[in-house]
C-alpha cells in the first residue's frame, strides 16, 4: 500500500499537491484538513503533541488552526484509529448505565 496524504477521521486521498488551508475540508466527512492530526510533527509523545518547538500549542487536534509549521503526513490508511483504553472505558459507561 502507497504513503498517501489522507483525512485523518476517513482516509479521503487528498488530491492536491498543495498543502491544505485552514478553511479547507474533506470532502467525505467534512473534517478539517489543517488540523494536528494530520501533521509530520503530530506525536502524542511530545509536549503539546508536537514536535516542533516553534509552534504555538494547539488545545483541539482535531480542528483547523493558524500553524505555519504544518506539513502534511504522508503515510498508510489504516482505518479509523480506536485507543483501546477509550473503547474499553466507552463499554464500561454503557455497562453501567444501560445505554
């Protein structure tokens, strides 16, 4: 399978070459394009979750925002990603209050 740039939330391909701005949307889910979760320095592991020590933090990863410093990821459409801990506390909710 090919690196592709992708929407973060449904792997829509992004056609352009261009990197996306922050008023640009996917055209499947309508997610922000410009957002954290599709960025080179995007790591969970890093302070702000960013790598890059020049950006300003960013509260919501999921929205678009103002980061010069955005660069588009390349990498493979794995699905939507699940963390396991949050499934797992989901089902305990629903377990609990019989939703």
């Amino acid at each position: 399978m090919a690196l592709s740039k992708h929407c973060h939330k449904c792997g829509w391909d992004w056609p352009l070459s261009a990197l996306p701005g922050r008023n640009d949307s996917c055209h499947q889910c309508g997610s922000d394009m410009k957002v954290c979760l599709n960025c080179v320095s995007y790591d969970l592991k890093s302070a702000y979750q960013c790598r890059d020590r020049r950006a300003d933090a960013v509260q919501d990863k999921h929205m678009a925002n103002f980061c010069e410093y955005f660069d588009f990821i390349r990498r493979e459409w794995g699905g939507a990603r699940t963390d396991a801990r949050e499934e797992k506390a989901r089902d305990q909710f629903k377990r609990i209050f019989g939703d």
